[in-house]
C-alpha cells in the first residue's frame, strides 16, 4: 500500500486511532500513579594530584589523574566503598543490593565523578550519596598509598555535596504521559491497518479499484430523508440527489454512445444495494430530459418498482411473456414526461425461463423500436441467473455497487458471471457512499451549496431496494406501435404525479 492508502485508513478509522491514543494517555497515567515515588541525590567528587612542579608535571599529573578516574568509578560498586556506608548508616541491605540503587559515572576527558543515589526516601538519598563519597574518598587514599609509606599522591575531593531532591525523579509523569499518547497511536494505526487488511467491505471509490477498472458512473452519497422519499421527483430540483442522477444519466449516455442497442440493465450482487431506486430514478431522470423511456420492472423474485412509484403490479412483464395481454395494454405512464412504466406483472415459479426466452427477446427490440431509452431493473447477480440470462438481450450493464454492504468477493463473483456471457459492462454506480471522509465521492461547488464528481453536482442518496415509495396514481397505457412511432392511449386514472 501507499502512504496514501494509509492516510485514508487512518481517516477511515479515525475514531479507533483517538481512542486507542487516550487508552494509552489513561494507562500511562494509571501506571503513574500505582509507582511508588523515587528520589535521586547527586554528588561529584574532583580527583587531582597533590603534589605540583612545573607546567610539563602538571600535564603529567593530569593526564595520570584522567586515566584513574575511570578506576575510581568502578570502586564506587564494590563492597570496600559500600560496607563502610551500610554500617555507618545502619542499612538493612547488602553492599550488592545497595549498589543497585547507585549509579557513578565520569566524564570524558575530565576529572569528575558524579555519584547518583535513588531511594524512595529524599534524605536517605542524601544521605546515602553523602556517605558514598566520603567513603570512596577514604578508599581511594588507601589504595593509592605507596607501600613504602607515605601519603597518597592522588587526592579526591567534593565539589557538590549532595542535598536532597523536593521532587521525585521517577515516575516522570510528563514523560510516561508522551510515551502513552505514542504507544496508543501506534497501537491505534495498527489495528487500523489490520483492520483494513481483514475488512473486505467495498467502502469507496479506492476499495472498488482493487477489484475492477470499470469506469465509474456516478456517485450517490448516503441520505436519510431518501428512505421515505426514494423518487427523484421528491427532492428539489437543484438538490443534490437530482444533480448525482442528472450526472449519472450524462455519463451512461456518453459510456452508452456507441451501442446501436438503446437498453440498459440495472442489478447489483447482492440484494439492498439499491438497484430498484437506482434506476427508478435514472429512468425518471431520462425522461425529464425530454427522452422517451420504457422502465421495465424484471426482477421477478422481489419487484419494487410498481411500489415505488404506485402502479398497478398485478398486470405488467410476466402478463405480456405468457400472452395474456399484449405489451401496450400493461405499459403505464408516469409522471409528466415520456416515461412508461412495464411491472413485473404476478410472480412466475421460472422467472430464468421467462427472461431468457425468446418472447424477451423479442419484447425488448419492440421497446427499443419505439422509446429512446429502455432501463430494465433486474434481480442481484449472486442469488439467481437472471440478471446473467438478461445480460446477454440487452446493449449494456450498469452495476450498483451498495458501498459498506457488498464484500470484494462478491462484487468480483458477480463482475465473473457478466464476462462468462460476454455482457458489456458500462460501469458502476457507488451508492450509500459517505457524505464526508476519505470515501465521500464528492468535490466542492461552493455557490450552488452541493458538490460534484466532475459536474456541480452528486451528494443525493437513494439508498436501497426496500425504502418506502410515495402513493402515486398510476394508470394503464395503450400504445400501438408503427415502427418507429407511437401513439398513447390513456386510460382512466389521471396521470401518476411524483411526490
């Protein structure tokens, strides 16, 4: 993955990442608390030589004292600089534990050794750090005694005597704090990642690239308000949810330009998507554009047109395949624009035999032959054949893809069966997507107060296949067909209206 493949999982699961840093801040602070406060006093010792002379046995006897500095720290450790201090002070411990709690070091190229005492006690450490030195000190001149007697020639002296801390040393509560805050991020990003890695939930337009370079058509943003009010036509006209369909159907016309067939499937993987709505509204969107559109509702198993959009569904597609009615005693119109509506008539026990058929076949050309557009609203891919059955009669498929729904496996099943029977996909529509975040399919248009993929538009939603449709009063349409004209007979009823 790039980097920014991982900045949009941090965005995605952004609200992980702040929680897992504020578990880490509490837990920081908890362990703070729980430690019990730790002191540190510090003493330095100056080591020079006793003797003096010229300039050259100065140096001499400098550079004499810097190479036994690194001897004296080690001293301080060992029991002959440690028993006189436990006995001093009367410490309950050994010389080894004690110098477990001590801490001698030296400079580089100097004459000092600093001596670090840690003890739950301030003036204990004091203390102790005190008696350390003055013992090394004692130590040391009886170490460096000539065995012909004498005095040392090496001398050690305090230059810092050691006083006791007003504030404890550990636990650093600012510093455990920052680790906390850091180990919390990390430990956020990576279940982040993780997360990403085993979620295989398509969330956006990046996710759908992993498993497809169809082209994509459009984008249609997750919205409450569309779950009472699925239809195009009950939202404003310059609202978002009619600029995303308005842009859905500029771009199927152009992805649809060179095909002689004027039909187009509409389905999806699995149920839910919001295939129904989807092309409900890109049939509505059509003829509001002065076209002439047939809606065929041909999902067989579930319809959900006619309860869209309140026709009458006993009488429709399955009546005109079996021969009981011909196709222009069940076409209604709807709305105010050349759009009529086939239901899917009663439910059959072989929805695959009737689509497939040949009587299909010749029912969609005579659509073709009269309207400008025909949407075909086909079941899911992966429960039954029939959309697969349908895609070999029609010029071209649009598949929905329900964002935060279908899973890459399934969406990779389904594109599967379209090329097994050699189906042109057009593209695909991303619905349900987010209205913000890193998966929002939308660019800003300040003016106009809603945003767009590429055209001042797209943040509607339509947002699955079984959201409430508003009653409308359908009618029946007779429509008698000369080759390429058509004639509308209305029956009673009055003209379906969008709410």
């Amino acid at each position: 993955m790039e980097l920014k493949d991982y900045l949009r999982i941090i965005r995605r699961n952004w609200i992980v990442v702040v929680a897992c840093a504020l578990i880490g801040i509490l837990g920081a602070g908890a362990v703070s608390l729980l430690m019990k406060p730790n002191y540190r006093s510090e003493t330095k010792l100056f080591v020079a030589l006793q003797n003096s002379g010229s300039v050259s046995e100065l140096q001499q006897g400098n550079a004499f004292s810097q190479a036994r500095v690194q001897s004296y720290v080690k001293t301080v450790t060992t029991p002959t600089v440690l028993q006189p201090v436990i006995d001093s002070l009367d410490l309950k411990v050994t010389p080894q534990a004690l110098a477990k709690t001590i801490v001698a070091t030296s400079d580089l190229n100097t004459v000092l050794i600093s001596i670090s005492v840690q003890n739950e006690s301030p003036v204990r450490a004091a203390a102790i750090a005190q008696s350390v030195s003055r013992s090394l000190i004692a130590a040391v001149e009886e170490l460096e005694k000539p065995s012909n007697g004498g005095t040392s020639p090496v001398k050690l002296s305090i230059v810092t005597p050691a006083v006791a801390p007003v504030s404890p040393h550990s636990p650093n509560v600012q510093m455990n704090l920052v680790l906390g805050l850091f180990a919390g991020l990390a430990s956020g990003v990576g279940l982040a990642v993780l997360r990403a890695i085993l979620d295989t939930r398509i969330r956006g337009e990046a996710d759908l690239r992993r498993v497809t370079s169809s082209a994509v058509l459009g984008g249609i943003s997750f919205d409450t308000d569309a779950i009472k009010k699925p239809l195009l036509t009950q939202a404003g006209q310059q609202s978002p949810r009619a600029e995303s369909f308005r842009q859905l159907r500029t771009n199927l016309q152009f992805a649809h330009v060179s095909h002689e067939s004027k039909t187009v499937l509409v389905t999806s993987s699995i149920p839910g998507e919001g295939k129904s709505t989807t092309a409900t509204n890109l049939a509505i969107a059509m003829a509001e554009s002065g076209q002439s559109v047939a809606l065929v509702d041909a999902d067989l198993r579930r319809p959900m047109v006619a309860e869209y959009l309140g026709l009458e569904r006993n009488a429709g597609l399955t009546t005109a395949l079996i021969g009981k009615a011909d196709v222009n005693d069940v076409l209604q119109s709807w709305g105010d624009g050349e759009l009529y509506v086939l239901t899917s008539g009663q439910i059959p026990p072989n929805p695959s035999e009737l689509l497939g058929s040949e009587k299909m076949r010749q029912l969609i050309t005579r659509l073709e032959s009269v309207f400008d557009a025909v949407i075909i609203d086909a079941p899911p891919l992966l429960p039954v054949t029939d959309a697969a059955v349908l895609a070999q009669q029609v010029g071209g498929v649009v598949v929905v893809v329900g964002t935060q729904k279908v899973r890459t496996g399934d969406l990779e099943k389904s594109l599967a069966s379209l090329q097994m029977v050699h189906a042109d996909v057009l593209g695909i529509v991303l619905n349900r997507l987010p209205v913000k975040g890193p998966d929002a399919y939308a660019y800003g248009y300040g003016s106009y107060g809603y945003t767009s993929p590429s055209e001042p538009q797209v943040k509607s939603s339509i947002n699955a296949d079984h959201d409430d449709a508003s009653n409308t009063d359908g009618v029946f349409a007779e429509e008698i067909f000369h080759g390429s004209t058509r004639e509308a007979t209305r029956f009673t009823g009055g003209r379906g209206q969008g709410a």
